[in-house]
C-alpha cells in the first residue's frame, strides 16, 4: 500500500512542474503569514520662522481667518506664535479678539472686550496706568505663553510712532 507522502515524492519527482507549483504554493503561504518590511516615513523639516519685528499692522496679517494663516498674538512687547491653540486663539475663539493683535492689556485686565484693545493705527499702549493686580496678572500670562508657545518676534511701534 502506497502512503500519501510517497505518492507525493513520487510525483515531485517525476514531474518538474510540480515542483514549480509546490514552490509557488510555499511561496504564498509564507508571504501571507509574514508581515510587510517596516519603512520609515520620509522626514519632513520642520517649517522654519525667521526671527523680526512687527508693526501692529503687520501683526493683524496674522490673525487665523483662513485655516493656512498662523495666529500671532502680542504680549508685553513679545509676538508669539499661538496657532496650535486655535481652538482659544483662532476667530471663533474665546480669545479670538486677541488673534493678531496686542492683547497685553485685555490679558492684564482679563477682558476678553475689543475696545481694550489699542487700535492699530495708533502708537504701541504703554501699559503705565495698570494697578499692581493687572500687572501680576500680566506677568502670569506672559509667564503662560513664554512656557508654551514659540517667540517669533518683537512688537514694535510704526515707524511714525518711533522715537
């Protein structure tokens, strides 16, 4: 009585295309059961921000109103890049007001209202007449976004308002 394995040699060996086939068979089996070859993704350099100042004008350019404009926001003299916080800081924000803009009083104040922001035609706001409580204030959301957020500028005044 003839077993299946010598029935199976026999063929192998008489037949080379059953060994083409039986190794085909291999072939497949183990590339289902193996798992593709891990690739790194390719890396991609980070986008890089140039380091200057700003105007209050130029500063409004970034204010989030398109999903491709960064959100800068001023504060004590510093521009900040808040756009991963889009959510607080972008239009529909609670701190929308502030996107673009020089938002160190309204934070001194915690005020979210527009009319305590400087208007940006006129001179940079001294922060002289805020009480001791205001500038603590300050000084903590200064504090906030020094820790989180990346510097990108400095806010100075309109070359007319320079001295």
């Amino acid at each position: 009585m003839v077993t299946h394995m010598e029935l199976l040699s026999t063929q192998l060996q008489e037949n080379p295309l059953n060994w083409f086939l039986s190794s085909f068979l291999v072939y497949v089996v183990y590339s289902y059961f193996t798992p593709p070859p891990y690739t790194l993704p390719i890396a991609k350099h980070p986008e890089t921000t140039i380091f200057r100042e700003y105007t209050p004008k130029q500063l409004r350019e970034y204010d989030g109103r398109t999903l491709q404009t960064k959100i800068y926001m001023g504060v004590c003299g510093q521009v900040y890049d808040v756009s991963k916080g889009r959510n607080f800081y972008g239009p529909e924000g609670p701190y929308g007001n502030f996107a673009g803009r020089d938002a160190s009083r309204g934070l001194a104040k915690n005020s979210f209202d527009t009319d305590v922001l400087t208007p940006i035609d006129q001179p940079l706001d001294t922060l002289e007449d805020l009480t001791s409580e205001e500038e603590e204030s300050l000084k903590d959301w200064f504090n906030h976004f020094s820790a989180k957020y990346e510097y990108v500028g400095k806010l100075v005044n309109e070359p007319q308002y320079s001295s």
